[in-house]
C-alpha cells in the first residue's frame, strides 16, 4: 500500500465541488422541511392550507401528518404542476384537493371546500425546481430559451411582453427595487435600445445585453467567492426582477398576508419561506403588526434558516427564510 498522501493540487477546491443543478425527476428536496413542520405542527384531523404546492414536498408530509380524517386543500398558480403531485399525495392516502389557482383567492377556494378557516397555513414562495429546469419556460439564464417567466401560462404578460411595454424609468425601477441590481439604469438603457431595433424574446438574448450593460468588478483576491459567480450577478438579479414582476409576486404575498388572520382558526398557524429579502421584509412587517395588533399570540423571532447540512445538499436552499405566526385564541386589544 502507498503511504503517498494525496496531492493537495489535485482536490477540487470546495466552491468547485460539482452540484445537480438540475431536479432528477422524483428528487425534489423540499425546502426546511422539519422547521416547517415544527412551526405548524400538524396533527391527525387538521385542515391545512398549501399555497405554493409545487411537486408536493411539504404537502406530502403534511398529508401523511394529518391523514386519515384531515384535509390538505393544495393550490398553484402553474397548472402543470397538479397531475405529478397528485400522483405523489394518491399514494399517501387521505384526504386533499388541488386547485389551479393563485394563492390570493384563497377564502373563496375555502369556501367552495365548506371550509372558512384552517388551522395551518403554508406558503413556500418563488418558482419551483421543475420551473426552473424546463427552459421552454424561461426561468432560467443558464440555457437559452423564450422569456415567458409565467407560472400560470394561461393568462397574463410573458416577460418578453413586459420588456417590450415598460418605460426605461419603470425597467429601472424594477430591477433596483426587486433585483437590488446596482447597474439597473444602464441596463434599461441597453433593453430600451435593443427593443428599438429587435424585441428581446430568448433569455440568452436578455442575458447577453445584461452581461455587455452592466460592468462587473471582478475581485481576484484570494479567498474571494469564484469569479463565475460574480460574472452571473447581474444577471441573476434582472431575471429574479422580471419574474418578480411578471407573476406579481410581492402583490399576491401582500394580498395573503392581510388574509391570513381571517382565515387561521385561532390557535392556527402560518408558516411563510421567502427567498428575496423584499419578501421577507413584507412577512416580517406583517407578523410585528400582527403580534401588536393582539391578532397574534406569537411570531418567530427571527428568520429560520437553512442549517449548513441542507445548504450544502441542496444549494436552492441557501437563501431560503422562514418565519411563522401563530393566531391568538382570543384577540387583546394591541397598540397599533
Ligand atoms: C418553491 S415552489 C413550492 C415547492 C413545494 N413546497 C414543494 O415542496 O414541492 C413554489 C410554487 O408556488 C407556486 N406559486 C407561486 N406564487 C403563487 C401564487 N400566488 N399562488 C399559487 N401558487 C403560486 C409556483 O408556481 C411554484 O410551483
């Protein structure tokens, strides 16, 4: 046997480590799943709410906890999302219903179930590994393919569509405000030129004029994060921004956070995971207010975040917040 120790110049260096970048077809990890699961604490007979069912991670686990007389009612924006999670909760037994639907009209879904309130509630935002992965949906910058964007495809404004009608003024304040892009004005810029001569309807097309209108400051020291990294950020940022934008993300999480207290029984929880700080700014605001109002007994503290373990197994974790709230079972009169 050698007694050679393996060269250092051969181990990969541990941001090089390669990582599935792409959701094997059934290998959908769910998103701080045991720290959802301790916040809403489901049990046997509980109605729950799914706002964001996706390939039914949670809403699986859910439904296991609480079979057999519970019922999980499961709602999302991109109807191809409903047969492989029904598929999924079939085997699991008990009771759900699934509903092509955006989370924002969730009482009038409750109420064509005979259900007014529940007592959990779970909203897991963003887009889902499957969305992301189909590049004939234009999530993603990494493969070339029509910037859609949509979640539900049946209605609304495909990015391509907002990038030909918005002002460079409004271009720029969406990718400062929802991107947090600091070159969001000269990329407008770059849009609204392009446009003139060309619409701009393939992500690689977007990603190409983003890349040329936003200089970026590559930081060579060592111990710097991989410069790979640093190219794709302004990139990144415009395409979270524009499907921000196209789904109305932040107005359908407002509109499900004024309704949570009338839809929670008392004692009920909410469990929110935001992956944008805008998003969690409005759940944070949102539960304070509640807690001073009286309408809460109790809120998290502070986020909930993904432990090293899951990060590092599941990279679409890393920026992944939780918070909770629970209902007050008799309201106080609060200070707001
Ligand atoms: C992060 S994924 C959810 C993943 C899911 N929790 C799981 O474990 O499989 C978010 C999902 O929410 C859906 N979605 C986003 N906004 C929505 C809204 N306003 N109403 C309903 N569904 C929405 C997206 O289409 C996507 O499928």
């Amino acid at each position: 046997m050698s007694d050679e120790l393996p060269s250092p110049k051969k181990r990969r260096p541990f941001w090089r480590k390669r990582v599935r970048r792409s959701t094997a077809p059934g290998s959908h990890t769910p998103v701080l799943l045991a720290e959802v699961l301790a916040a809403l604490n489901p049990q046997p007979g509980h109605v729950i709410a799914d706002c964001t069912l996706g390939f039914a991670g949670h809403a699986t686990e859910l439904l296991r906890r609480i079979a057999p007389d519970g019922l999980l009612i499961a709602t999302d924006l991109d109807a191809a999302n409903l047969e492989p999670a029904r598929e999924k909760l079939d085997a699991i037994g008990g009771l759900f219903t699934l509903h092509h639907a955006n989370f924002a009209g969730l009482p009038a879904l409750l109420a064509s179930e005979g259900v007014q309130q529940v007592d959990g509630v779970l909203a897991d935002l963003g887009m889902s590994s499957m969305q992301v992965d189909d590049q004939h949906r234009g999530f993603s910058f990494m493969r070339d393919g029509p910037l859609d964007m949509r979640m539900d495809r049946s209605r609304g404004r495909t990015a391509a569509e907002w990038l030909q009608v918005l002002t460079h003024e409004e271009l720029t304040t969406c990718f400062r405000d929802w991107g947090d892009e600091p070159h969001a004005e000269a990329i407008a810029a770059a849009i609204v030129r392009q446009r003139a001569v060309q619409p701009i309807e393939r992500t690689q097309q977007l990603r190409a004029l983003i890349e040329s209108a936003a200089p970026v400051r590559i930081d060579r020291t060592p111990g710097a994060p991989p410069e790979r990294k640093q190219r794709l950020a302004p990139v990144a940022r415009v395409f979270q921004a524009l499907r921000i934008l196209t789904n109305r993300e932040l107005a359908n999480l407002q509109h499900l956070l004024r309704l949570l207290p009338t839809i929670l029984k008392p004692g009920g929880v909410a469990a929110i995971i935001s992956f944008h700080s805008g998003e969690d700014r409005l759940v944070k605001a949102a539960f304070r207010a509640g807690l001073r109002s009286g309408v809460y007994a109790t809120i998290s503290d502070t986020p909930i975040r993904p432990t090293f373990a899951e990060r590092t197994a599941n990279p679409r974790a890393r920026s992944a917040k939780l918070r909770w709230a629970c209902r007050a079972l008799e309201e106080t009169s609060g200070t707001m």
